[in-house]
C-alpha cells in the first residue's frame, strides 16, 4: 500500500468531491419545485453515486481504504450556508443552479488538480474520463441556469 499512498490519496479525494455532489444534488432537489429540475438533480447524484463506486474499486484494488462516508470541509461549509441562504430566501430556482454551477467548476478544478500529478496510465483514464462526464454535468447545469435567467427576463 505504501507504493500507492499518494495514488489513493488522489482518488480518495476525488471521492470525497463525489460525496459532496451527492449531498449537494439532493440538497438541490429539495430547493427547487419544478419537477424536470428535480429529476436533473436526482440524476446529478446518481452520476456521482456512479463515480463513487468506480473511485472505491480501484481505491480497493491498490490496497487502499476509500473513505465511503467523507466529504470535503468546504463541501460541508457550502452546503451550511446553502441552508442559512434559503432559510432567508426561499426556494429559488437561479439560486440552486447557480450554486450548482459553482459546485461543478470546484469539481472540475479538483480533478484539473489530480492531473497534474503523475499517475499510471489507467487511473489518469478513469480520471480524465469522469473529469468529461463531470464537464457534461456543468455543461447542462449552466444551459438550465441559463434557461432560467432568459425566462426570468422574459417574465419581467
């Protein structure tokens, strides 16, 4: 396992990444009224849940523990002030996506991160392959967020 210390490490922190998705998508869920949207955010979850299961895989198979149940602390500091936002603010739909969008740049970021290291061909293909499924997610998350904000306008 020490071989693989730092290549654990990497994956255990893109797992981490994927918990916070998770949570954040179904905190999302909760926020919004539409039905459509909720569904995106459900899906969101599931494409983490997804990652989570592959990340775990190969996590186990370098001899690694994957931490399962973790999630970054400011995934955790986000998803606080999420709370105290709506308790103010209410459900708001530009405000979910927004902040969606904003989660999914931090993820596009963490896995920019984990390439830059040196790793064995097969784990840097998992990671620029979930890295294109991730930028697929932020890619739909900014059109609905944009969809919103042209209705918003549209309404005014």
């Amino acid at each position: 396992m020490e071989k693989n210390k730092k290549e654990i490490e990497i994956l255990n922190d893109l797992l981490k990444i994927n918990n916070d998705r998770v949570e954040g998508y179904l905190k999302a869920a909760d926020e919004v009224d539409d039905s459509e949207l909720n569904k995106v955010f459900i899906d969101m979850a599931g494409v983490s849940r997804g990652m989570v299961i592959a990340l775990t895989r190969e996590i186990s198979t370098l001899g690694g523990d994957a931490d399962l149940e973790s999630t970054t602390n400011a995934g955790k500091i986000y998803r606080v002030w999420m709370d105290v936002r709506n308790t103010f603010s209410g459900k708001d739909t530009e405000t979910a996506l927004k902040s969606c969008e904003f989660g999914e740049d931090a993820a596009q970021n963490a896995y920019e991160s984990a390439l830059e290291n040196q790793l064995p061909d097969y784990i840097e293909s998992l990671i620029m392959t979930q890295k294109s499924t991730l930028k697929d997610c932020h890619d739909l998350i900014k059109s609905k967020r944009d969809e919103v904000i042209r209705m918003d306008k549209q309404i005014r």
